[in-house]
C-alpha cells in the first residue's frame, strides 16, 4: 500500500509566549481533551 498525501496530513497546534504566559499555558492545557488528535508544539520566551 503507497500512502497519499491525505495519509500523511497531520493537525498541528503552535503556541508561542512570554514567561508571563506560563498561568495561561497551564490553564489551555488543562482543559484540551486528552485524545486531541494533533500534536502541539510550544515555545517559550524566558
């Protein structure tokens, strides 16, 4: 079986903040279901 683009598509979520953002982080991560289908990718100004 060949995969097709469609197969390979995958959802990404990017988040970037300031340390000042690390409350709000907790709290967004909190409250995301635990069988979010993407990956997250996070990046943090310290």
């Amino acid at each position: 079986m060949v995969a097709t683009p469609s197969d390979l598509r995958r959802d990404l979520i990017v988040i970037g903040g300031s340390a000042g953002a690390l409350e709000a982080l907790r709290t967004l991560f909190s409250r995301l279901p635990s069988d979010l289908p993407a990956a997250i990718l996070v990046t943090v100004h310290i």
